[in-house]
C-alpha cells in the first residue's frame, strides 16, 4: 500500500497515516460495519471502474440491514469514489469504502454512536497469487462452515462476517492449502473465505444459490451474464460437497480474486488439473471487458 497517498473520511481527504478512529469506537469492540471491494483497470489511458453503481447499491443495502445511514447519497458516494482515485494518481487500483459506528455511548446497543464514512485506494495486484489466474490455486474444503439463516445476514458485507471468514482461511493456510470452500448449515457447497464459486460438469455451469449463505457476489452476477451470452447453461441451486471432487471445472469469482480457476479440492485434482476451456473462455471474455478489448455492452464500466 502507498503510505503517502489521500483516504477521504467523512467529507475531507487526509493524509494516509492520519486516518485514524477513537479506540472506544463501536466498530473495534462489535464489529459495526459494512463496506465494498471495487476495482478500477486502465483503459485506453483513462480510469475504468467495474461496476461502480451496483457495489455502491449494494453498500447502501448493506447499510439498511443494519439500521445505517449516512449524510450521502449513492450518486455522491460514486463521484467521491473517482475522486479518491485522481487524488491518488492512479488507474489499476482496489477500492475499499466503508461504513463503520464510530465513538458514542458504549455497549451492543448502537443507537447513540456516531455513524462515518471512509475511502481508501491502493493498487492491489493478483489476490491469490501471481500465477493463480493462469494455473489455479489448491483448496480444502473447511470445518468451519457459512452463518446459518437467523444468525447473521450473509447478503450483508459486514465486517462481523469476516470473522467466521477468517477462521476458514487460517484453517487452510494451517493445511498448505491456497484458499478454503466452505459449506452452508446444512452441508451444501457455500462459497470461499472471500470469493463465489462456479462448477462446470458436462459443459453445463452450477452456482450455489443464495439460500446458501453465500453473499450475492457482483462478479458472480456478471459471470453469469456472460457465460449466458456465451451460450452456456447455467443453474443457481443447492449443491452437495460431492460435486466438488466429480466436477470437469471449478473457480472462484470476486472482485479480489477476479476469475481463478481451482486446480485441486482437499488434494483431489479437478478435471485434468489445468485451466479448462469453459472457464478460460469466461476468463477470456471478463478480461477483455475489464481492459477495454470488448465492446461494454453491458454499461459496466464508469470510464473517466
């Protein structure tokens, strides 16, 4: 991270190593905040954000699950996010908005804290690895499993999550693996510590629904987008541990992550244990949208 560049926080951009909060502050002691992953690439000399408006909306969705709210609307936080990245001089970068409850009374209750806002830009290169796009990441499946409905909402980026989320990483890093698939309550294939997932079986594309208490990713929706204008058939439903040992391909999809192919699950090697030719022509097809090579005809991205 560029130490020397600017963080906005509620309305003025400061000095990087001067964005700081109370240590009495609400989100320290509770984890009270939600907040989005963006990234922005260079197109053509200019700034390219990947679906600005649908990250910001749901930063606002997020906000009303937990009884937020802030002194600026969504448009307003779309212009303060481009703005963060000119001060910062940069084209390719990740983007990181957050609302958290700040210093107020103590306790749970979060009725009398203070609510802010902060955003920060950094560039940020291949989230699993430098070769991990081109030749996939190995993965176990976790015993730490997805939030059970009526316990904490999983449409929600809520920082509270992560913590489950952190569990599962530091469980696969502890086995050697790259990364982690954790199940939902009742044993159904979920999602990674921060990425959707996608299988392949005989040319058809499954995803696991969102009763899965899976977060309902952005790039999981415009991978979907893309391998319908693709041709493929894809299929969001319920989907058991099994198929991720029988499956021709796998890959996880996120905004950090982008598209990754998974390589092996709890040492079995999926498919041949190469890139496979579904998920390579999707990867093909986001990476030529994101570096502006194929027509956006979508409006995904906010170019400036």
């Amino acid at each position: 991270m560029d130490e020397n560049g600017k963080i906005w926080m509620d309305g003025k951009f400061i000095d990087w190593k001067d964005a700081n909060i109370h240590i009495l502050s609400h989100v320290i002691h509770y984890g009270s905040s939600v907040f989005e992953g963006i990234r922005s690439y260079e197109i053509n000399g200019k700034v390219g954000v990947f679906r600005l408006k649908k990250h910001v909306k749901r930063l606002f969705e997020s906000m009303k699950i937990y009884h937020m709210n802030i002194d600026y609307s969504q448009k307003e936080i779309a212009k303060v996010i481009k703005d963060t990245i000119r001060i910062n001089n940069l084209k390719e970068s990740y983007i990181r908005p957050i609302v958290y409850r700040g210093y107020g009374t103590f306790g749970v209750d979060p009725t009398n804290s203070s609510t802010s806002i902060a955003i920060a830009v950094w560039s940020w290169g291949a989230y699993l690895g430098g070769d991990a796009v081109e030749k996939g990441v190995d993965v176990g499946v976790s015993s730490w499993v997805r939030l059970a409905p009526n316990t904490l909402p999983s449409l929600a980026k809520s920082g509270a999550n992560y913590m489950n989320a952190q569990l599962a990483k530091l469980e696969a890093k502890q086995n050697s693996f790259d990364e982690c698939i954790m199940l939902d309550h009742n044993g159904f294939v979920g999602e990674g510590s921060g990425e959707n997932i996608f299988f392949v079986h005989d040319n058809k594309l499954y995803a696991p629904s969102i009763s899965s208490s899976i977060l309902k990713g952005i790039t999981r929706d415009s991978v979907i987008k893309i391998a319908k204008d693709l041709g493929y058939e894809v299929s969001e439903e319920k989907i058991p541990r099994e198929m991720l040992y029988i499956s021709d391909e796998l890959f996880y999809t996120g905004t950090a992550a982008e598209i990754t192919p998974i390589r092996t699950v709890d040492r079995i090697t999926v498919g041949n244990g190469k890139v496979g030719s579904v998920t390579k022509s999707i990867q093909n097809e986001f990476f030529n949208i994101i570096k502006g090579k194929t027509e956006d005809k979508n409006n995904w991205l906010d170019i400036f």
